[in-house]
C-alpha cells in the first residue's frame, strides 16, 4: 500500500513478495545525508525542517494512523516537495510519493481562493474568458493604485499579482506542418497557466520541432496535468484520465512537454487503467531530450559570444534527471560560453504554487539563487521550467533575465 522503499535486498532466485510493505518510520537511517540539500533546513537550521522529521509525521499519518500537532503540521507544510532529498537517500525513499498521500489523507480545508484558483486551473473556459479581463487590467494602469491601496494584500492576491505578465489570447493551432521534409508527427503538452503566459516558449518548441522535420499536434482537449492540485492533496485522477485519453487517441511517435514541472508529474501518471497508463507514458518526452536524440546532422547553428548559466529546476533534477540534456542542447550553438548555477541542488522558491502560499520562505530562497545569478555576470540564465522563470524574473532587482533554453537554440536557428 505504501510501497515507499526498495532496499534492492533481493537475492537471485528469492521469491519477491509483491504485497503491501508498511514500513516502520525508524526504519529511516537517520544518517543525515538529506539535510544539506533541504531547502528549509538552509533557511531555519533545526532539526523540525528536515525530511527525516518530516518522515516520521508522514509516519503518524499514513502508518500508525496517529494524531498529529498543529507544529508538525506546519513543519510539513514548509516543505517545498523539490524531492533532493530522493536523490541522496540510501534507502531509496519516495519521499515525494508519500508527501503526497499524507496530504491526501489530511484532506486540508483550502480557503475560497485556493478554490477558485484550482478551478481555474482544471476548467480551460474559465481560463479563456479570464484572459481578457486580465489583459485590460494589465493595459488599464490600475496596477500602481491598486497595490498602494493594499486591497489585493488584504485579498492575499498581491504576490500572485506581480507576477503577472501579458497573456496570450489566440488559442493554439491544433496542427503545425513541417518546415522541412516530414520525418514525424508528435503531440505538445501545453499545459494549464504555461498556455496564456509561456506561449513564447511553446512556439519555438514548434519551431524547433517543425525545423526537424516534425509536424506537431496541440490537441485542444488537453488539460492541467495535475500537479498543483495533488500536491495540496487535490483529487488528480479526472485530470491525469482526460489527458491520458487525450493523448492516446493521437497517432504520434511522442509526447512532448516543455516545462519540467509538468514533465515531473505527467512521468509519474497512474491511473486504474494501467495499459494506458502505460503507454502514455512510454511515449512521453521531455522535448530537450527528444530534440537532442533527433537533431539533424546537417542542422548547424549560427554562432553566438553570449554567457549563459544554466539553472537546473528541481522537478529536473531530481525526478527527471535529465539535465545534462540541456547542456548538450546548448552546445549545438557554436561559440557559446556554458556554465552551471552554482549551488542548482538548493530549490530557487518556487516550488508550483510555494510562492504564493509560503512567500517569505520562497522569497529568502529566491533572495539567495539571485545572489548568485548576479555573481555570474552570465548575459543570460536559462531555465527549463516555466515556473521558476517567472518567479527569478519577478525579483526586484533582477538585471539577468530567466528564459527558456529553447529560446536560445531557435534564436540562432539559419534564417
């Protein structure tokens, strides 16, 4: 039931029990190798705002069936699900699974607003219509006024607020031809908010695709992959069935998506049908990943002088695991200067929605990545995930902008 560990103690011709494992939570080694990459544990320096405390109240809830205090709860909460702690674990556990199912369990009461917002996120029609009313506000002037009067903070809008950024409103075309010889035909994720406020990044997705010889669908009845919702213990299975449905449908060599957030998730699906389940995700790809096993030999770059870090997100990192793709990507631009974030194992603060339901812990963190972005001196930071671009452009004193490294590579496609 809480198939959270694999210990990898099986021996050649042992029979492996596939029933349920309930592991006890002293059966976390306390070795302490999480720590160091726990974003909170940098922020507070106590032993509460780490994973292997964080275990043990996911203990109470999901094994022993235990009450828990309103401080261990707000201890879990602090938690920014970046899932570092996964990847030094040498028990192997799935610290972000159970995260999940613990808040499932808790079945929190969110406020109205987490409700609208969820709704918003689920319903593509609500979205639509709301995209023009924010275009006027955003072109009308009333932002200034309105934040000094401090109604939006009284209405815990304002940090979503400065966020905000000029939506697209044309829909997506469901088709998008090859530029040249057609090699293939692939499906593109777009997701729920990346569709309005990401759509620079999803056309030269296309672009790209085209210019290698892919046609590319966007199927319209795509929906939010779910991530959000499931992360503050929102049912997902509506969600993730609508998109496994849609995208089974479509006769294409793969699935794409742009933004690792989604990525991290949509890799992950389960659904009651497990063939299908299955078979979405076999043919799902992280287009940096896919752009890199089918890159033309005799697609060559224009060359560029520009310094460029690479910021590696966490959904990247550490469920992915794919980031050495981006590198490899950016290389294909000759005379490009590379070089990684330092310290990319440290979550930036944004965590899906963390910077807007925890921003002061969000906003130390996102304080501390921008410091070193800053000591970079990089004309430009690339990032794979929407998110975390928008959160690391919306710093104050930014000077270095975030964008995505498909940006990059279609900007210096032969005209």
């Amino acid at each position: 039931m809480f198939d959270f560990m694999d210990m990898g103690f099986d021996e050649p011709g042992e029979p492996i029990e596939s029933g349920p494992y309930i592991p006890d939570a002293a059966e976390c080694m306390r070795c302490g190798m999480c720590i160091s990459s726990c974003p909170t544990f940098r922020l507070f320096q106590i032993d509460e705002e780490t994973p292997r405390r964080r275990i043990r109240t996911i203990s109470k809830i999901l094994v022993e069936n235990l009450p828990t205090s309103a401080e261990e709860r707000v201890h879990l909460d602090n938690c920014l699900q970046c899932r570092a702690c996964e990847t030094v674990c040498p028990s192997r556990m799935a610290y972000g699974q159970l995260f999940d199912q613990a808040q499932a369990r808790l079945k929190v009461n969110v406020s109205w607003l987490a409700k609208l917002a969820f709704r918003l996120i689920e319903k593509k029609r609500w979205r639509t219509r709301l995209m023009p009313l924010l275009a006027v506000y955003l072109k009308s002037g009333l932002q200034k006024p309105l934040r000094r009067s401090g109604l939006l903070k009284k209405m815990h809008l304002a940090d979503a607020e400065v966020l905000l950024d000029k939506p697209a409103l044309q829909a997506l075309a469901a088709c998008y031809p090859a530029s040249v010889t057609p090699f293939g035909r692939v499906a593109l994720f777009t997701g729920c908010v990346a569709e309005h406020f990401d759509r620079e990044t999803l056309l030269v997705a296309i672009k790209l695709l085209n210019a290698i010889g892919y046609e590319v669908l966007v199927p319209p009845q795509q929906g939010c992959c779910g991530a959000i919702h499931q992360h503050n213990g929102q049912s997902v299975a509506g969600l993730i069935d609508n998109n496994i449905a849609v995208f089974n449908a479509l006769d294409v060599d793969a699935v794409l998506h742009t933004a690792t957030g989604c990525g991290a998730m949509l890799s992950e699906y389960q659904s009651d049908d497990g063939k299908a389940a299955e078979l979405f995700r076999q043919r799902l790809y992280d287009i940096n990943d896919f752009l890199l096993e089918h890159w033309p030999d005799d697609l060559q770059l224009t060359a560029s002088t520009l310094k460029v870090a690479v910021h590696e997100p966490c959904s990247q990192r550490n469920v992915l695991k794919n980031q050495q793709a981006v590198y490899a990507l950016l290389q294909k631009i000759p005379g490009l200067s590379i070089a990684a974030l330092a310290d990319n194992h440290i979550c930036c603060g944004t965590g899906g929605s963390y910077m807007l339901t925890h921003p002061d812990n969000a906003g130390q963190l996102r304080d501390l990545k921008q410091q070193i972005i800053s000591a970079t001196y990089a004309d430009v930071v690339v990032s794979g995930n929407f998110g975390c671009a928008v959160y690391l452009n919306g710093y104050p004193e930014t000077t270095i902008r975030v964008e995505h490294p498909l940006v990059l590579l279609a900007g210096q496609l032969p005209l």
